[in-house]
C-alpha cells in the first residue's frame, strides 16, 4: 500500500563538501580484530592521506550496531579510535551512509572544518559462511517488532524473498533474467580486488546455487564480508590546504522507510530511496539527467530496477561498475565503500557530470529501511 | 559501555574459529563465548494490548484513521502517514486474501523450524498486511511453490487451542477451501 500523500521536501543547496581522504580496510570473511583496532586503521590512514592529524578534526561519526558487536553502546569502544578522544563524537545504529551524511551536515552547516565518518563491520561470530549466516539472521530477526514479526520468523532474507516472490508474480522478468542479471554483477566484478566473489558466475550457477528464501538463492543476495571504511570530509576553505582526493559532495538526502503492515516494501520499494534522491539533487542543484554513474546498493536483482527508477536515472548511466553488493556487501560499512568505489571513478567522469552513491540499511531487508543517497562531483 | 556481559563473569571460554574442541589453529581468530541473556518485559500498550485480549477471543480487532479511512491490522495508536491518532475499532473477520510468501529455507537460533512459509496476508476489510505462517506450501525446491498454493488464495486464521494474549494465538493460515 502506498502512501497516501507524498511528504514535502524543504531543503536548499548546499555549499560542497570535500572528500579529503578515505581509507578500507581489506575485506575478509572474518577479521581477526577487535572494533576499535578496525576503526583506527582506516581512521588513522584516511587522516594521513589528507595531511591531517587527529587534532584536526571537530566531528567523529560512526556507524556500527551494538547487537552486532556484541556490547552495549559499543562506540564507548571505538570512540576514541574515530578520533573522538576528548573531542566531539557520536556514532549512528545504522550504515555508515547516514554517518557520512551526518558529518558532512555539520560541515555544510558551518558547525566544524573537518569530520570523519567510519563505518566498521565485524560480526561478532565466528565459523564458516552458514554459522556466520546463521548469526546475523538471528540478529535481523531481533531488529523486527516482537509482538508481530518476530514471531513468525522474519529476517532480512524472508523479507527480501517475499518482495523477490511478488515481483516474480506481477514481472514480465523470469527468474532467469533475474539470475542473469545477478551473474553479469558477480562476474563484471570478480577480477576486481575489493571483490569478495572471485569467480564469475553464469546465470545457471545462480539457480544453482544454495535456496535461501524462495526464489532467492545465495548469489542473488548481497556478498557479506567484515571490514571498515573511514571517510574525512573538509570545508571547501580547509580542503584547500589538504592533499589527498579530489571529489567533493554536493548533495545530501536521507529517509526512512515504513514498516511492515504498510505492504510499501513489498509494492513500491524505492519509496525512501526516491525521497533521498530528491533531497539529494535539490541541495546540489543538478537534476538526474546530470548524473553518469551510479553505485546502486540493490540486495537483490529484484530489487535493482526498482531502485535505479527511484534514482531518476536513465540506461545511459553506469551503475554499479564495482559489481555493487553482490561483489561486497560489508553490512553497516556499506555505505563507505560505495562512495569510495564512487570517488575513485569519478574523474573518470565526463566534465560537469555528477554520481549517485546510495546505501540502505539492511538489518530488516526492505523494511523500515533508512536509505541514504550522496551526489559527488570532481573537485 | 564496553564490558562484555559474560554469561558467568570470570567464565568465558577462549575459543578459536569453529573450533568446538578442536586444536586451535595459529591462522584461526582467537575469540571468547560470550552471552548476553536478558529478559524483556515488553510493553504492550493500549493499542496492542486491546488487539491481544482479542485473539485470546478468537477476535481480529482493527482500528482506522478517520482522516485517511485506512483500517489497521495490527490496530496502530496513530496513523503514521496523517499523523492523528486513530480512532474507530471494529472486528474482521478472520479471513483474508494471501497475497505472497516465501519459503525459508534455512533457520536461526531461536527461529522456527525450516522450511517454513511466511505470508502476507489481507485480511477483509483491512488495508495493512498481517505477516504470518502460513500451511498448504509445497516444501519441493525443484518445483514452483505457487503451483500447490497461488498468490491471491483466499485463506482463513486457525486458532490455537490455548490462547495467552499473543499473535501466535493465530496458530498459521491455511487455504479457506
């Protein structure tokens, strides 16, 4: 069921924000590390890369989850390794996509010269890929309401397999073109060193692949894997004195979607990802048709034209050159990563050309989602 | 903040990856078992509870929002789109259209047993999906699961024979016919 009217926007343009340095850390099945020493790795290397210290920075924002980490209020851990130390720091339950949102705000705003935003993502579980997937089905299955829901066993990937198998019923797209199109993600990808699918895949080795919640199978579902990534953001008067990448952010947009009753997940899953956009072009002042690249974090094949439309943007446009998340989906990093597949394609754009970088929060698949969608230009 | 609630302070085990026993490897993550067992006494409220006293009735009890006129199942205190409070109750039957499911595969610590199917479904009369367990899936993963039970079934609540104020007082739907 739709909304029954569509919310008013009241935003205005922004001045840029630039991205002064990013830092990853690998992305593996599983670290051998604790939160913090993840979360000062990429935070300590993306400050080098800009030339700037620890003391520079005037906002610290992370994002991680206490479910996942395995203790309460668990940025009291990884506060101080965002350079929070005596400084001013708060972290986001959420994907690190609102955490960049978050500390470019403040600079936008005029609040402080330099932030950083760090999405760090390290299960606290270990084993093989089924006991790790065991895991945070269990955690998904804790993030829906528990009265209704949780109840009756909904997790991200039943709630995924629920909009997979209605757009199966109302498409004129077969399974097999949606398998298709997960196999030219996997293998556009698999040379690539952020991938964490090496091997290219057929749309066969799809159908083929493990059942997860009917129609899905495993690789139609985003790639987990364990990592960080650390994003320094800087005034355009401060990144004027800092080495380090030359992209800036121009637009910001953020939203959050309904929950389960509402059916919108289910018939119109670009709802909030729409509202983002929207919010996102209108503070940077460009319309769709200026954007030439897209990362585009659609969890399942299902779900990516849905999400391209909402994006505004046409066949002309690159989307997902990384291979998106069935690459690498490293959980609450995800954001970060697709800015950093973004910002290190960006001068490949042509002049006056904008990106897309859009994340979603995936604890509850499609619902109650919180989608973030970040324009970047060449600085 | 930081300190892991072990399950006996001064007892948490140093395991290494999948280990279970077995002799740690130098390449494996050295790791320590921790649990965090609380119990919640969530609260119901209101809204909720009136709809769980329901069921206890055999009673599906929705509300509406007199500015949208949309009827909720589960009853909301508020309708989140006009942001006014709701405000009629009314009874549905128990009774409504399947609108889709899926098929879990595979389970979680806790969860049901897999497989297991979980619906959406309309009930008459409502204009929200109630999300449950729903029976008459063919569990076959070679086959087309819609082919022993379509989207748009018409399907029907079954009860459980003890009934505590919960929404497993419906125990699944099941084909009306």
């Amino acid at each position: 069921m739709e909304s029954t009217s569509e919310p008013h926007l009241s935003v205005r343009p922004i001045l840029p924000v630039h991205v002064v340095g990013i830092a990853a850390t690998e992305f593996v099945t599983e670290h051998d590390a604790m939160l913090d020493e993840l979360v000062f790795d990429v935070v300590y290397r993306a400050l080098r890369e800009a030339g700037l210290r620890k003391q520079d920075l005037g906002l610290s924002v992370s994002a991680s989850m206490d479910v996942l980490d395995g203790r309460s209020i668990s940025s009291g851990l990884t506060n101080a390794a965002s350079g929070g130390y005596l400084s001013d720091a708060f972290r986001v339950e959420g994907d690190a996509g609102v955490a960049i949102v978050s500390a470019a705000e403040a600079i936008a705003s005029g609040d402080v010269e330099v932030a950083v935003a760090v999405g760090v993502h390290n299960p606290e579980t270990t084993g093989d890929a089924m006991r790790r997937g065991r895991f945070l089905e269990q955690v998904s299955n804790l993030a829906f309401d528990p009265h209704f829901d949780r109840p009756v066993g909904l997790t991200a990937n039943t709630a995924y397999g629920l909009h997979a198998a209605r757009v199966l019923a109302v498409s004129r797209m077969r399974a097999e073109g949606f398998a298709a199109l997960a196999a030219s993600e996997i293998s556009r990808s698999a040379g690539l060193d952020r991938s964490v699918r090496r091997r290219g895949a057929t749309a066969q080795d799809v159908l083929d692949s493990v059942p997860v919640a009917w129609p899905l199978h495993e690789l139609m579902l985003p790639a987990h894997s364990a990592g960080a990534v650390a994003v320094v953001l800087a005034s355009p008067a401060r990144a004027g004195r800092c080495v380090g990448r030359d992209a800036k952010l121009t637009g910001l947009g953020h939203s959050t979607g309904g929950y389960t009753w509402t059916g919108e997940w289910l018939a119109d899953p670009g709802a909030a990802t729409r509202r983002a956009t929207r919010a996102a072009l209108a503070t940077s002042g460009a319309s769709a048709r200026d954007v030439a690249l897209a990362e585009v974090s659609a969890p399942t094949p299902h779900l990516h034209q849905p999400l391209v439309d909402a994006l505004g943007i046409d066949a002309n446009v690159t989307v997902n050159p990384s291979g998106g998340m069935r690459s690498n989906f490293p959980g609450l990093a995800n954001g970060g990563l697709r800015l950093l597949e973004v910002v290190e394609r960006i001068g490949e754009l042509p002049s006056g050309s904008i990106a897309l970088s859009h994340s979603l929060d995936t604890i509850t698949g499609g619902v109650a989602e919180d989608a973030t969608v970040i324009a970047v230009e060449a600085a | 903040m930081t300190s892991p609630t072990a399950s006996q302070a001064g007892e948490a085990i140093i395991r290494r990856s999948g280990s279970d026993g077995v002799a740690a490897s130098p390449s494996r993550p050295a790791t320590q078992e921790v649990n965090w067992n609380l119990r919640y006494d969530i609260h119901l409220g209101a809204t909720w509870s009136r709809f769980m006293d329901g069921l206890r009735q055999r009673k599906l009890l929705a509300n509406s929002c007199a500015s949208c006129s949309r009827v909720f199942v589960p009853p909301q205190a508020y309708c989140e789109s006009c942001f006014e409070p709701t405000a009629e109750w009314l009874e549905l039957p128990a009774e409504g259209t399947l609108e889709v499911y899926t098929v879990a595969w595979h389970g979680f610590t806790g969860g049901p047993t897999p497989p297991y199917a979980i619906g959406g479904i309309r009930l008459d009369g409502a204009s929200t999906l109630l999300m449950h367990h729903v029976v008459g899936v063919d569990f076959d993963s070679e086959s087309d699961p819609k082919d022993a039970l379509p989207f748009g079934t018409r399907v029907r609540a079954v009860w459980a024979e003890e009934r505590v104020g919960h929404v497993l007082d419906i125990s699944h739907f099941e084909p009306a016919s």
